[in-house]
C-alpha cells in the first residue's frame, strides 16, 4: 500500500449554459444518446433524448434534491457531464458542465456530500462537481495512465475507485484531497488486475471485480480494512468476465451478487462456504450481455442488457430465480448504466449500439 499526497490540478467555475432549449444537428437525428425512466408500478419507458454535444452516455446516478429528481450522467466522448432536471414527463431541462481536461472520457460517477464524483478514464483523474455551483475540481491518479473506470462512496464520504490498467484499488480522502492506492502483493501478479467494477458495502469492506487474470479466471476480490487490512479472494470462474457487482443486505455479511458479463449469468455469491460463486444463474428468457446492476432489495435486482437493449430484473436467490425482461422503447440503442430514484423508478442511460465505448482490458 502506498499513501500518496495529490495535487489539487484545476478548479473549474459556473456549468455551461442551460440547453434545453438546446437542437441536436439533423446529421444526428435518431443518432442521440437516450435518459429512459422506467417505472416498476406500470411497467412503462418514458423516454427523454439527450439535447448535448456527444451520443455516448455511460454513468448515471439518480439524486433527490429540492424535492425533484435531478439524473446526473456522463456523456463520454463529448467530455462532458450532463444533469436532468426532471419534474414530470413533460416538465424537464438539461444543463451540460464541460470537464476542464480535453479528451478524458468520463465513465461512471456517485453522489456524496455536495458533490458528484466521476472518473476520467482517458484523463487519468477524478472529477468533483459542486451540485449547487457547478464548479468542478479534478484529482490526478498518482499511478500514470492507471485509466480509473468505476467509483462509489463510503459513508464516511471517502471515494473508492478502481484502476484499470494501474491494477490498483484507490481511496480518495475528500477532505484533504489525498490518494491511497491498495494492491494486494501476496498475489501473482498482484490483485486486483485490471480491475472494473467497484461497491462499497461500508467503511471497512470494498469490493472489486477482476474480469480476467492471467489464468483465465474472473475474480471478485474484497477489500478488508479492519482490525486489520486484508483481501479475500472469490473465483467467479474460467472466461466469466465479471463487470460489474452489488452487495445487498441479507444474511449477517450480504451477498454479494457479480455480473457474468462474458457467460451472461449472473453469479451469487454466499460468504462463509468454500466455493466462490456458490450459484450461476443463466440470464433468460434472452441472455444478452449484462452491463450494470442495481438492487432493489435483498430479494430483487434490476440490470441492463446492453446487446438485446434491454432492462432486466432478477427475482429470488438460490435455487428460486426468476427474470423479467423489458425491451427499450427505442430500437438499436444499448443501455449501459442505471439506478434507482428514491420514488422507487430506474432510470438508464443507453446510445447508439455501433458508438458505444466499452472499456478495453489492457493487455
């Protein structure tokens, strides 16, 4: 573990200028990413096309504030992050806050505090945006082209975010603006290699998922800080490709359940006996590829299948699984992120299939 001080690079102040009133280019038409709410209740998509530059949607988080539900996205190849205003279904304005380091792809981001957190993949730097100013600061990684990709927080309002190509696992200490990297030298190499997805359970426990190792097999790797700092290792299996994982709050530790992005399964995980994926569960009625994974409660998990442009939703554990599946409104789109509003709706983001980034393991 290395403890790394990092320097404060730019301070960014004011968002662009409002843009709903904002007309896409017509070379562009029907080439434009998409905000989808969906709500459980109903079983029905409101579709709303993003109106700014770029068509590349990736991270969304869903934040309640003033009473409204304000969608703060990434939009990835304009570099740039987008926030919806939301009221109703004809009541709604966009507001885009440009990232002051040209070309850094964000990816995903989180809500804590004040702020909105957000990794720059390309740019080698985490993001913070003030949600009541829109001024934006960025954070170098200390490892050089480490490629940050997912990041979630603490409730002690620490950021935790994994590194790519550093194969790394990195803390960011708000307060003082200091990086921790972890990495876990016992293992060869050493774990985590080229991490992606990242959940934080609490303050002690932060996991991460390892798509691929050397020996062909995805990882799901747990972090423990106290009483003493630890890893435990899960195999999810050979070719699996775990992407992304969540945690929910049944049995004394959770279960952990890991997106099998390359198998198209979903792996549940029981903490306490020996094997790391006690359960493989086949996505169907159509498999796709699962991208990005939220839970409901212990016994529901919602997930989007980025091939068949689909949200998925898992019900049960054990040997009594069952899935739902409801196609977007809109053909060819590929949805990547999602999350759940505090009114209990699921909101996604999803662009045109040919122009979607996905993150290229290094190898």
């Amino acid at each position: 573990m290395a403890l790394i001080a990092l320097a404060l690079l730019h301070l960014f102040a004011g968002p662009a200028s409002d843009q709903a009133t904002q007309q896409a280019s017509a070379a562009f038409e029907g080439q434009r990413g998409y905000i989808f709410r969906f709500d459980p209740n109903t079983q029905t998509f409101t579709p709303i096309p993003i109106p700014l530059l770029g068509n590349r949607p990736v991270g969304v988080v869903a934040v309640n504030e003033g009473g409204r539900q304000n969608i703060w996205f990434t939009q990835s190849d304009a570099h740039l992050i987008g926030r919806l205003i939301y009221t109703d279904t004809v009541s709604y304005s966009f507001i885009s806050y440009t990232i002051p380091t040209a070309n850094s792809l964000p990816l995903n981001l989180t809500s804590s505090g004040d702020s909105i957190w957000f990794t720059e993949h390309m740019g080698n730097k985490i993001g913070r945006l003030v949600r009541a100013t829109g001024a934006i600061t960025e954070y170098s990684v200390p490892t050089a082209n480490s490629r940050p990709a997912d990041i979630d927080a603490a409730p002690d309002g620490s950021l935790w975010f994994s590194e790519q190509a550093g194969n790394k696992l990195a803390r960011l200490n708000p307060t003082t603006g200091v990086i921790t990297e972890y990495a876990d030298a016992t293992q060869t190499p050493p774990s985590p290699y080229q991490p992606y997805g990242v959940f934080v359970q609490d303050n002690n426990r932060i996991w991460i998922v390892e798509p691929m190792r050397p020996d062909g097999n995805g990882w799901t790797v747990l972090l423990q800080l106290s009483p003493s700092l630890s890893w435990l290792h899960f195999n999810i299996g050979a070719g699996t490709g775990p992407y992304d994982l969540a945690v929910d709050g049944a049995y004394p530790w959770g279960t952990p359940w890991v997106l099998e992005r390359s198998t198209r399964r979903i792996c549940e995980i029981v903490i306490g006996t020996l094997a790391g994926c006690l359960y493989h569960h086949p996505i169907s009625p159509t498999p796709g590829v699962p991208t990005a994974l939220v839970i409901e409660s212990s016994n529901r998990r919602w997930f989007t299948k980025s091939d068949v442009g689909q949200l998925g939703l898992m019900t049960g554990r054990g040997g009594l699984v069952t899935f739902n599946e409801y196609p977007l409104p809109i053909a060819g789109l590929w949805p990547q992120g999602l999350d759940i509003a505090d009114d209990g709706s699921i909101w996604i983001v999803a662009g045109p299939r040919y122009q979607i980034y996905l993150p290229i393991i290094q190898r």
